[in-house]
C-alpha cells in the first residue's frame, strides 16, 4: 500500500485527474465559442481590408460598413467606395482577393492573414500586396502577445509603416538601427530592444508573400485570379 | 494550541481594506500599473480576476484534503490557468474589442500573485464558505484599488470617467497621466495617502487605548 502511494502515480493521481477534468471543460467552452470568436475575427479582418489597401489616410474618419462579402467606405469627405472581399482557397491561413465594386471590378489586392511564433507567444498578420504582388500594400497585427512596452510595439503604426510600398521581389531583412536598416530597401529597422518580436513579423511577411506569390502562379483548384 | 482562523465574516471585511491587495500587500501590481489609464479596461480586468479567483479559490478549498504539500502550487497553477484561459475565451468571444485592448494582461492574470497568495494562505487550509468569503473580499479590495487609481488616470489625463466627459474638452489635461508613468505617479500618490491613512488610524487607537489604560 506505501510502495503505491509513494509511487508517480499515488503522488500524481490529483493532477492527472484535474488536467483530465479541466481539459475536457476547456474543450467543452473552445467548441462552443470559437465559431463566435471566428466571426469576430472575420468583422475586424473586413474593417482593416480597406486601410491596408487603400492606405490609412484614405480611411481616416470613414465610416466602414460591412454587409457580407462587401465593404463600404464613406470618407469623411462624402466620397464612397465599395470593395468586394473574397476567400480564395489557400495553404495561407487566410487569402482574400479584392476588387472594387462587384466581384467582376477592378483588382484591387489581396490580403492574406499568415502566423508565426514570436518571442512570447503566436503572432498572427495580414499582409497585404498589389493584385501583381509585386508590393506590399502594409501589414496589420491581428493577435499577439508580445512583451507589453518592448515587442508589443509591433501594433504601433510607426512600426508597421515601414512595410508599406516595399518591392516583394527580395525577402526582408531586419536592421537592428537605422543605419543598419538604411543600407538596404528591404531592411526593416528593429523595434528598440525587441529583435526577436521585429524579426518574427519580418519572417511571417516574408513566408505569406511567398506563399500567395506561389498560389497565384499555380492555383490551386477553385482559385479565382482572374486580373 | 489551536491556531485561531478568520471567520468568513473577517475573511471578506479584511480582504477589502486590512489585507487590500494592492495598497496593503504591493500584490497585482502589474495589471494595476497597466490596464489604469481608463476605467472600463479596469473594471473588465477586476471582473476577470474575481472570476479567476472566485473559482480558484472554491476548487482549492474543495479540494484541500487531497493536496499534497509538495505538490500544491502545481494544482493552484493548473487551477487558475484554467479559469483565466476560460475568462480570455469569453472576453474574446462577447467583449471582442475589449479583449485586444487588454492583450496579453488577460493570459497574464495566471502569474498574479495575488490569487495564488489566496489559494495558499485561505483556500488550501479552510472550508468553501471562508474561501468564496475571502475571494470576494479580495476582489472588492482590488476593484477598489483599479478603480482609484484609473479614476485618477483617466479624469486628470482625458477628463472623462467611463469615457463620460467631465470637463469641458477645452479644459487643459494631464496626457502624463494615461500613459505608462501617469500610473506610476498615480499608483505612488495613492500608496503614500493610504499608508498616511493607516498610520494616522493605528496611532489614535494607540492614544486611546493608552488613556484608557
């Protein structure tokens, strides 16, 4: 009887049966609100499309209203624009194509959302590009966890603009000065005592403009890259 | 001889002011430093932590006859994790905007001390009735505390109180104040009037017990 409570499993036991028992609770409350966290998600990936296609000053002060597959934009001004956003089958996490007016408009972009691990934890991005792909439009951090005051920074937009209008034919480097950062137009200058973090968000731009790059060459079945 | 333990009652009464997380043990400090620069993440982040700390501590105390002394601060670690991935979920899925707002302090309420400190000095030794006492008293002493100092944040550096304008927005503000050392300045005022307060309290007990004496 003292050889089993001195065992692993005598000393164990309540931790295991707590992780069995909290386990399955979590379980429980992650299938019952993910599709609600998902939808979520989508509305906030919908509201940033325009900004990061468009440009921030495009959007500042609009109104955006989104009504399925659509976005309006009524600028400040009284100017209106409509944007169509459709999912494109994609290894990505996400890929949207976008075109003005109606699916048949203009090709506008596309924005496709890509992750990776950071210095905390999971770092998720959209990226987006020209309808060529040839330039990034800008990026927008849609999940982190970064150290508050150091790689949490990569939310700012003093950070993020840095991305905008870069060439997508070399991948991105990261500069830990502005030195650094000047000697080459791929150099992205690192947040201030957060490589790892700026780094992390480089490598994620650079794997999703790979990947979208590729997926418009070959497309994979029910892809719509129609110009 | 028989050690005397808090009542229910003084469980709840000394969470509030005596034992105040905050301003009486320097616990929570991190989510009190910064999630204050409004009310309303204050007071989502003191609605997570009582949940957290409300169940944490009702598990515990149910529990306490199985722990095993070596193996305790596992079980309170696996506990809170728990409830806190619980909280973040729920903030993620009905107050969406909320939950971006406050970050990474949401998954960070596993690391605060103050609701681990509950689960070893009340939880883990008394019964359910004490510890759901106690962890009430406790969060109404945090609420107390996040809702002090982003009372001062937020109405000397944006003139608002739960995003209500107070003075006239022409009115010159603090922007100091809402940003990171607003809550140090805040925080430290606050400490240094509570802790004036104390001993201002005990010493007019002890003049008085000595005149009686």
């Amino acid at each position: 009887m003292s050889r089993l409570r001195n065992s692993y499993l005598g000393q164990a036991w309540l931790i295991l049966l707590l992780a069995g028992v909290f386990g399955a609770l979590l379980a429980a409350i992650h299938l019952e609100l993910s599709p609600r966290i998902e939808e979520n998600i989508r509305a906030e990936i919908m509201r940033e499309i325009p900004g990061l296609l468009l440009g921030g000053e495009a959007v500042a002060g609009a109104s955006i209203t989104i009504v399925g597959d659509q976005v309006s934009i009524e600028s400040a001004s009284g100017e209106s624009t409509s944007l169509t956003v459709v999912e494109q089958p994609s290894e990505a996490a996400a890929l949207y194509r976008v075109s003005e007016g109606d699916p048949e408009g203009r090709l506008l972009g596309w924005v496709a959302r890509g992750q990776d691990h950071g210095y905390a934890d999971v770092i998720e991005l959209l990226v987006g590009l020209t309808g060529d792909t040839t330039q990034i439009t800008g990026i927008y951090v849609l999940n982190q966890k970064e150290t508050p005051a150091l790689g949490d920074g990569i939310v700012r937009s003093d950070f993020r603009q840095h991305f905008a209008g870069i060439a997508t034919d070399s991948p991105l480097t990261v500069g830990r000065n502005a030195e650094e950062a000047a000697q080459s137009p791929y150099s992205i200058q690192a947040l201030t005592g957060a490589t790892v973090s700026s780094r992390s968000v480089c490598n994620i731009v650079n794997d999703t403009v790979a990947l979208v790059k590729t997926e418009i060459a070959e497309p994979l079945e029910g892809f719509d890259g129609r110009p | 001889m028989a050690v005397h333990e808090p009542t229910p009652l003084e469980r709840f009464l000394n969470g509030i002011l005596p034992e105040n997380p905050v301003y009486r043990q320097l616990l929570g400090l991190c989510p009190t430093l910064a999630v204050t620069a409004a009310m309303k993440p204050a007071m989502t982040m003191v609605g997570a932590t009582a949940f957290v700390l409300i169940c944490a501590n009702l598990i515990t105390s149910l529990i306490r006859h199985l722990l095993k002394p070596h193996l305790r601060i596992l079980v309170f670690t696996l506990t809170i994790a728990t409830f806190v991935t619980i909280a973040d979920r729920t903030l993620a899925a009905f107050a969406y905007p909320m939950s971006k707002l406050l970050g990474p302090y949401v998954p960070l309420i596993i690391v605060n001390c103050m609701i681990i400190s509950r689960c070893e000095v009340c939880s883990s030794k008394q019964g359910p009735k004490a510890a759901l006492a106690d962890a009430i008293g406790v969060s109404l002493g945090f609420l107390l505390a996040l809702a002090s100092v982003a009372t001062v944040r937020e109405i000397l550096g944006n003139g608002s109180w739960f995003g209500i304008q107070l003075v006239p927005e022409s009115f010159p503000t603090l922007i100091l104040m809402i940003l990171p050392p607003g809550a140090f300045l805040a925080l430290g005022s606050l400490l240094g009037l509570a802790t004036w307060l104390g001993q201002r309290r005990k010493a007019r007990v002890s003049e008085s017990e000595a005149g009686s004496a």
